[in-house]
C-alpha cells in the first residue's frame, strides 16, 4: 500500500482486537495440551455454546473460511449431491473452485442482492424430482448462504425460517457461512441471533478472521450426530492445528464479556457514515446495505481518480460505470473515515 493512500478494500486488513493479543502474550509461556484439548480452548467451546443456546453443539476450531466452507460441506454431504448456492456466493465465486475440487458442484441460483429466497429452492428441487434423467444428474443436497451476504444484506429471522422449512421439507441441509457474522449481529437492522442461527440451520460457523482475531473461525454443529468423527475428518483435511490453542485463545476473548457481539459495532457505524455522505454528494449507491460494506457507482474515470488515493475493491461493471465496495472493519480509524469523506 502507497504510503499515504487510505485502504477501504477489505474488512481483514488489521491485526487483531488488543484483548486478543494481550492473552495471547499472558499465556505464552503456559504449556497446554494440544489440537484443541487445552483448557482456553474448552472455555471458548463452552462460551460459544451458551451463547448459541446449544448445550451439546460441536465447536471445532478451523483456520480461514474457504477451509470452513469446503470441509463442512464435504462432510454434509454425499458423493453424488452438489451445493445450491447463489451466483454471488462464495463458494461460487472466489473459492477458487474449492467445492468443485473436494467432488461436489456448486448449483447457482440467481440471488437478489446475494439471497435466496426458499420459493427458488422449492422451484430447484421440483424441477430436479421432475426431471426423468434425474438419476443421472448431480443431486442437490445442501444450500448455503452466508450471513451477512456478499453483498452485506442480511436474511431476516422470518426469511431464515422460511428456507429453513423449504431445505428441511426437501430433505437438504441449510448450511450458513459467518465469515462476517459480528457485523450482522451489531446491525440495528438484524433479528437473526446466534440462537436462531443454531436452531435453523443444519451447520455454521462463527467468523474470526475478519471480526476481530489474527485468524480462526468456529465450525458450530448443533446436533453432533450430524458429522460423525467431525475431529478425525479435519485431521484427514489437513486442518487440525496441533496449537490449538492458538485457535481457542482468540475465541475465548471474543466470546467473554459479549465482546464478539459489539466488536462489530463501530464498523457498521463507520459505514453508514460513508454512505451518507456519498448520498450528499448525489454519488448513487448499489443499494443500502446494513452491515460494513459499501457498494456505490462511478464512472470509470472516477474510479481510476479515487484509486490514486483510496484503495477500494472492484466489483462488476454496470453498462460503462462500475460497482466500487468500500469496506470498514472493527478497527476501522475515524481519521481514516474522515479523510475519506473529505475525498468523497
């Protein structure tokens, strides 16, 4: 980065959250069993399963979210079934084709600003039972959003239960990627608790990478039986870190004294500020989004003027404008929004 030149292009650009790295520090010399054994780590299961109401949920603790997202999936389902996901999903998008190399294809529904709706799944699954060849076709067997979405909308409680009651009459999993899931607990708009979470969808996991730790995120399964051997099958991954507790530490802190629940707070904030002020300069936006992502349109000139100055992520062409997306983050500085607002 241009010494000088203000980063708005991602919500994982700082460290970690000072609490974090000051336990880390304090127990650095401790000696603690290893893979997750240790007792931080246990806390941190035991905080995240109360505040998910699951007593008896499974919490492992994984590394980044396209390893989350590829593991559980390939865990949920069977060799023959694919994944319903919209086109702007993750797992569809920028994956890198993870899903697809673990023997599972992805099926892209049409979202409308990154979601699905359960009449699309009822509509999928009639159309795939309709289908005489169906036998030879990739059978659908799970569906995956993610909450906030691409695009930082949220799926309501009511929406949630509605593709919930779709996967379930339809005999798919509901699975939910919370890569970004402190930013939708702190919006004002959300109704959707970690609880409604755990109810509601089959797996998920608690994102730590871009809320707040070094890295991390927290597979959650509520109902163990879901994923036998789910340890053992992250071993087989290659993704059972023999440090656990370095994993187990960062949500021990994020867990204690509802700090995951706030951290976000700041970074929603910061974002309405931005779009505020690019509505007061006629700038128009995408669409509002409740969360910490910003999505405006600008023409191309624009866009190569501000990228002299603030680092921004592209994200698609609308006719000869583009979409730009700003995004803020738990850490994001009031000076840096301030300088940005003055460019704005």
């Amino acid at each position: 980065m241009e010494q000088g030149r203000l980063d708005f292009s991602c919500d994982y650009l700082e460290g970690a959250h000072d609490r974090i790295l000051r336990r880390l520090v304090d127990t650095n010399l401790e000696k603690m069993a290893g893979y997750g054994f240790d007792p931080i780590s246990q806390s941190a299961t035991r905080r995240i399963r109360e505040a998910c109401e699951r007593p008896g949920a499974e919490i492992q603790f994984l590394e980044g979210g396209t390893q989350a997202n590829e593991i559980m999936i390939s865990c949920l389902l069977e060799p023959w079934q694919g994944v319903i996901a919209a086109t702007s999903g993750h797992v569809s998008v920028h994956e890198a084709g993870a899903i697809e190399a673990g023997g599972h294809k992805v099926l892209e529904l049409p979202g409308q600003h990154g979601k699905l709706e359960a009449s699309q799944i009822q509509s999928c699954m009639e159309a795939f039972r309709s289908d005489s060849n169906h036998e030879h076709m990739v059978e659908p067997g799970l569906v995956y959003i993610s909450q906030p979405t691409e695009y930082g909308t949220l799926y309501s409680k009511a929406e949630l239960e509605a593709l919930s009651r779709a996967c379930h009459e339809n005999a798919l999993k509901l699975y939910c990627d919370g890569a970004r899931l402190a930013y939708a607990l702190a919006s004002p708009e959300n109704d959707a608790s970690l609880s409604d979470l755990s109810r509601l969808c089959d797996a998920f996991y608690i994102g730590g990478t871009k809320c707040g730790a070094l890295i991390g995120e927290a597979a959650v399964v509520p109902d163990p039986k879901l994923i036998p051997h789910f340890f053992t099958r992250i071993k087989q991954h290659g993704a059972l870190l023999a440090k656990g507790r370095l994993l187990g530490t960062q949500f021990d802190e994020l867990f204690k004294d509802g700090l995951y629940f706030e951290i976000g707070k700041k970074a929603v904030a910061q974002a309405r500020r931005i779009e505020e002020r690019l509505e007061k300069r006629g700038i128009p936006l995408l669409f509002k989004s409740p969360t910490n992502q910003v999505f405006f349109i600008i023409s191309r000139q624009k866009m190569e003027e501000l990228g002299r100055k603030v680092a921004y992520s592209f994200w698609e062409w609308r006719g000869n404008d583009a979409v730009v997306r700003l995004s803020t983050s738990w850490a994001t500085r009031d000076e840096d929004v301030e300088a940005l607002l003055k460019l704005l």
